[in-house]
C-alpha cells in the first residue's frame, strides 16, 4: 500500500506579502482622556455614511478613508486629524515609510470607543492573536477597578494597496465661512425639508449663510450673518 500527501499552500502572494509587512509592524499610543469622546464622534460621524472604512496612520495624522462608487450614487469621504489631537506616546513604526493602513467595521471601533468613554486611561496598539491581525484597546476604569481588552478585527493593506489610496486634488475655496451652532442648524433644516425637497445654500465673503427651500406655494428662507470665517492652511 502506497500513501500519498499532498498539500497545498492556498494563501495568495498578496496575503503573504501582507504577513512579511505585519511582522515588522508597531502601533501604540494613549488616547488623550478628553478626547476619546471627539474620536467617538468622528467615528459615529463617518458610520452614517459606510459600515466600513480605511484606517491611514502616518507618523503625524490620523486619517479615515471611505470611497464609495461615485457612479452608484455614493460619497467619498477624506477625513484627517493630527495625531497629536488625539493620542499621546504616539508611536508607529513600518517598513513603508512607517505607515500602516487597514480596513475597519465601524461599529465595531465605536463600540470600543463607547466602553472608554468615562475611562481613566485608554490605549490602543496593533497587535497579532491566533496569526490574525487586530485594533486591541486596554480600558482602565479606576473608580470601579476594571480593565478592558477589547480586541477589534482588521484586515491589513498591503504597500501597493495603499498607493491606490489617493486623495483627489481639489481647487482652493472661493468661499469658506464658519457654520452655525449645528443643533439649531439641524432644527432649522428638518423644517425645511417639510417644505420642498431640495434645498439651496448660499454663502459668501461677507459672513451671510442662507438656506432656501421653494416650491410653486411656498418659499422658506434662514439668514445667519455676521459668521466668521476658519483660515485654511
């Protein structure tokens, strides 16, 4: 009797190439205690318009990435913030230009935002279990006497994969104006929207913001003046 064994290696040259990179991969850092609330509501912010997104992390920003088809109808979102303003003891290391990029369920990093809320100390790093890759947050509630592990699931990209990430050029501004308190804003809006379905916006150098709604029976306008207007780098 003969027995014969073959095996067979099914994993692709991109996922191995991903493996080689996530070896030399560091992430750690401390999110500031008064700001894990602002990372939770950047988070929920870009939830609304995708379950997932692209996580970039450089050695100075922080940026999440969502680019949905524009032909279907989708948005494509760019939305950055200094590592500074969130994290502390911010340390990142790779053998691309130390920076990591991986995708990420939403809900799932907002669920781990919400446990750190009222947190003495909340950190997060990369790490490896079962040869898998994750987001782990350790969560330290001092008045209680609790540490959370909270391990979010990731899925690495690969150098190439992150080269195809590019944020579209956009001209300068001709008008950019500060918004209104947004909960009024909101107030006003849902208003509108029992008007008509569309709804017009007008702003210029001068601080005026309109909004517009007209039908064939109605008109409805809002006017804020006198906003001020955010220096853009």
């Amino acid at each position: 009797f003969f027995f014969f064994f073959f095996f067979f290696n099914t994993t692709t040259k991109t996922q191995q190439n991903t493996y080689k990179q996530f070896l030399t991969m560091r992430f750690k850092a401390r999110i500031l205690q008064d700001k894990v609330s602002l990372f939770l509501k950047i988070v929920t912010t870009i939830q609304k318009m995708s379950p997932n997104c692209v996580l970039h992390l450089t050695e100075r920003k922080l940026q999440f990435i969502e680019l949905a088809e524009i032909t279907e109808g989708g948005v494509q979102v760019w939305s950055g913030v200094n590592s500074n303003t969130l994290f502390e003891d911010y340390s990142i290391e790779s053998l691309n230009n130390n920076e990591i990029a991986f995708e990420i369920r939403l809900d799932q990093l907002q669920r781990s935002l919400k446990s750190g809320e009222k947190a003495n100390d909340v950190s997060i790093k990369l790490t490896k279990k079962l040869g898998m890759p994750y987001l782990s947050f350790s969560i330290e509630q001092a008045i209680q006497q609790i540490s959370i592990i909270q391990d979010v699931p990731i899925t690495l990209l690969t150098t190439q994969q992150i080269s195809n990430y590019i944020e579209p050029h956009l001209p300068d501004p001709e008008v950019q104006i500060m918004m209104p308190p947004l909960k009024l804003l909101r107030h006003v809006i849902d208003k509108m929207k029992n008007v008509g379905q569309y709804l017009s916006v007008y702003a210029n150098m001068a601080g005026e913001l309109k909004f517009k709604v007209e039908t064939d029976m109605v008109t409805m306008q809002t006017t804020y003046d006198r906003l001020d207007h955010p220096q853009i780098e």
